[in-house]
C-alpha cells in the first residue's frame, strides 16, 4: 500500500495503469488523466488547485464502494428502491456518461484505432441522447405513477378520481414496454470487439474500454432491478390500490 506521499510524487500515468479508478476520481475534480501522463500528481494538482490528499482519500473511498445486493433491495419497501434507482440514474448522468464522453471526445489520435474513435464520437452522443430521454421518461411516467399508486393507497384521492388514475397507463403497459438500452451498448460492443485490445495498447484505449464495458454492466444490473424487483413490486401495488377501490365502491 502506497503512503499519500508515494502518490504524489508517481505519475499520473503510473497511478492511472495500477488502478484504473484514479482515470475517474480525476475527471471528478476537472482532471482529465490523458493530458498528463508523464507528471506528478502532486504538480498536476497543483495545477489544478486540487489537494493531492482529498483527492488520493476519494480514490479509496471509491474503491470500497460495494453496491446492494438483488437480495437487499428485495427488502426494500418499494419507495426506497424508486429512490436508489433514481440516484443511480444522477450517477449515470452527472458523472459515468460525462466522464465516458470526456474520454472519447479528448484522447487524441492513437495509431490503429483512428478510425474507431472517429466512430465512437459519432455514436456516443446519440446512445446519450437517448438514454437520458429514457430516464426521463421513467421518471415522469413510471415513478410517478408509483407516487400516484401510492397516493391513492393512503387515501389522498376521490374513489372517482382514482379510477381514472388507475385506468391509465397500467404498470404492465408501462412493463411490456420498458425498453432495455442494450442495442446501442450492443453496436459499441461489436465496434470495440467485445472489448478486446492487445496487451501493449495505449493505456488511453484500456481506459476507455474498461469504462465502456463497466457502464454495460452497470446498465444490465439496473435493467434487471427494474424489471425483476421494480415491476413486480409496483404490480402488487397496483392490484392493492384497485382491491381497495373496489372495495369502497361495494361498501357506497
């Protein structure tokens, strides 16, 4: 284990080939690693006004991170997995893509992947374009009709109004329609070769194509929390919320 003061006097590039998280928790502070492979991380945060110690203690911290288990959020009331989803989807837009698009737009011209970059730059902007129209679209359709499922179940509607709330857009429709964003990832995939590289590429190249195929990974996790524990969770409580209006329509 490296001291801070081991850290700091490594190169960017050194710390960036040991552990590829530095290439991240650098782009986090303004830092993109490529533009100084062969500086200390002490000059380079000086140069940046950034203090090599917050940000060597936020590579760590970064590193520990362990994400729920399927069999956690399982046990969640349905509330709180909307919120972990919706925090995973800030994560994705405010640093994974922004970080990915740094990457792809910024690392100039390696020899024998010229025009594979060029492809991803054309790509990679429409894949972003509609993966946040897809969160966007979840948030305001599908998280808020489990808020509004919610609502109903707590009372807070007429039984008139919440049968028209209930007849729209049903959490099954919303299920079967659930788009699940590989196609994009799926034509990167092929672009990238599965993400294969020879063992001397350049360490820009490595960097980027780990960084593709975790997001991939991340994004396969997400879709599968969605549909395996979101859905089924938000098709109990739909049911629920009718059972109850039924019931109160007997009852008058």
């Amino acid at each position: 284990m490296q001291t801070s003061k081991m850290y700091e006097k490594s190169s960017v590039g050194e710390l960036v080939t040991e552990n590829y998280v530095f290439a991240a928790v650098l782009h986090y502070f303004g830092i993109s690693f490529y533009q100084y492979p062969g500086d200390s991380l002490e000059k380079v945060c000086q140069k940046h006004k950034v203090n090599p110690r917050q940000l060597i203690a936020q590579v760590e911290s970064w590193a520990k991170q362990q994400e729920p288990s399927l069999e956690e959020l399982y046990l969640n009331p349905i509330e709180l997995l909307v919120a972990y989803l919706k925090k995973k989807h800030y994560y994705f837009v405010r640093q994974e893509l922004p970080f990915l698009s740094n990457l792809i737009s910024g690392i100039g011209p390696e020899p024998g992947y010229e025009a594979l970059q060029a492809d991803l730059r054309m790509m990679f902007p429409l894949f972003v374009e509609d993966f946040i129209h897809h969160i966007h679209e979840e948030e305001s359709r599908l998280f808020k009709r489990i808020e509004l499922l919610q609502d109903i179940e707590a009372g807070e509607f007429s039984t008139q109004d919440a049968l028209i709330i209930l007849e729209k857009d049903p959490i099954q429709y919303l299920a079967d329609h659930h788009e699940i964003h590989d196609d994009e990832m799926l034509g990167i995939r092929k672009l990238t070769q599965d993400y294969s590289l020879e063992e001397h590429a350049p360490l820009t190249m490595k960097v980027l194509y780990h960084e593709l195929q975790s997001f991939e990974k991340e994004l396969a996790i997400h879709a599968k929390i969605e549909d395996e524990l979101l859905f089924p969770k938000a098709v109990e409580l739909e049911k629920e919320a009718l059972r109850k209006i039924h019931k109160q329509i007997q009852t008058n």
